[in-house]
C-alpha cells in the first residue's frame, strides 16, 4: 500500500500525516495533482506558553523551524513518489503568490488535512488537529499517486465557545464556523495588525495569540 510506505517515510519527521483525494487539482495545467498527503508537526507547548498579549522571539524562531522541518519533510516526500513513479508537488508549510495576492498560497493546507480526517477548522479559521488542537504546522504534497483517506471527516468542535473572536486584537475572527461559501476570518487584517504591532518581532509575521487562548491546546 503506497498510504504505508509514505506513513512510514514521513513519521521520522513529522508528529501525524493523512491522505486524500481532492475534488480537483490546485496546480494550474497539472489536472493528475489531485491526491495530497498532509504533513501534520506539533509545536512545543512551552515555547507557546511564552506568548501572553504579543508574540515572542522565541515563539518566531520555533514557528520557523517548524515551517524548515515540514518543508525538508514534504521534500523527502515528494522524492520517495517520485522514486515509487508518479508525480509530486511539494507545498511549503508558508506560502504567499505575492503581489495583490500575497495573502494567497497555491493551496490551503488545511483543506488536505481536513479531508484526510486529522481534524477540523475552527471558528479561528485555523487547523483544529485532533489531539493537539491548533498547536500544530501543516505542509501538503501534491501528487498523481491515488492515495485514500484513512480516517473519516472530523465534526467541528468549538461549539459556544468564541474565545479566539474575543482575544484577536486585530478583530480578525468573526466568531463563526466556516462555511463553504465563505471565510470566517480575514487574513488581511490579521497581517496588517502584525505588521503594524509587532515589528519588532520576525518582522510582524506571527502573532499566536489566537493559539494561546485557545482551550482545546490546553496551554
Ligand atoms: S494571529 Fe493574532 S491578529 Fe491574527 S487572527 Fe490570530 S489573534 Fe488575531
Ligand atoms: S478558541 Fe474556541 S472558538 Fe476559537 S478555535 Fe478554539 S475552540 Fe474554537
């Protein structure tokens, strides 16, 4: 089974990985790039006990390296379908297409980890895995190799619950679930606060307040 293979591969790195097909592919003229497995990394608890009303350094260099051993994940990955015969497409854990859309990545991660049955999207618009709530990095392969969900879809579980709406300084979070149709969260005003506020700290590229706060991390 290809699903055991790559399980196998990937564990040595990575805490949790899933697989599942996608309604289509993501990259434009590779229509076959409609399988993903999702690289799922916890982060250390007491490096997000640091965050309290604003980041940390430590809390940047962390999330960083996170971002570094997801992405040497999915490239070790990406090589092992490709040395098995089928296409792979490696998807950096950060991503931005720059210009007007630099608050766009090529995929969200969170759709593959989702389908693959790690957990749900909460009312925070972040990854809620099962276990270790949103305390966690993603990264996707994209590929052609046919590969099955081996977990069914998580029910999202914030329910009454809006403590991320109330603690974003940013208002950000709308406080709802996310639907099909839309976003329960706006990036642009998240980015801007951080850009705005936090400066001083990884040049206001994270913030983890909404992950703080959170009471399914139980930080
Ligand atoms: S990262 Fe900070 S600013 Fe952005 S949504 Fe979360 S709490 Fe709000
Ligand atoms: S803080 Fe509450 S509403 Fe927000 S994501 Fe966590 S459980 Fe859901």
């Amino acid at each position: 089974m290809n699903e055991e293979i790559l399980t196998k591969t990937a564990l040595d790195e990575v805490t949790a990985v899933g697989f599942c097909a996608l309604a289509s592919s993501p990259v434009e003229g590779q229509p076959a790039l409609r399988y993903a497995v999702s690289l799922m990394l916890k982060l250390s608890d007491a490096v997000l006990k640091t965050i309290a009303d604003k980041p940390t350094p430590m809390y940047f260099q962390h999330y960083r390296t996170a971002n570094a051993v997801l992405d040497a994940a999915a490239f070790r990955i990406g090589a092992k379908i490709e040395s098995l015969g089928y296409q792979a497409f490696p998807v950096a854990a950060s991503q931005s297409l720059g210009g007007d859309k630099r608050y766009e990545g090529l995929f969200p991660h969170k759709t593959a980890a989702v389908l693959a049955g790690l957990g749900f999207v909460g009312k925070s618009g972040l990854f809620l895995s099962t276990g270790y709530g949103s305390k966690v990095r993603l990264a996707t392969v994209l590929t052609d190799m046919p590969l099955e969900a081996r977990h069914p879809i998580v029910e999202n579980g914030c329910g009454d619950c809006s403590l991320c709406r109330d603690a974003c300084p940013a208002g950000a979070i709308f406080g709802e679930l996310p639907s099909e149709t839309g976003r329960n969260f706006d990036p642009e005003k998240c980015s801007r606060y951080m850009k705005e506020h936090f400066q001083g700290i990884g040049r206001g590229s994270v913030c983890g307040i909404c992950i703080k706060v959170c009471p399914k991390n139980h930080l």
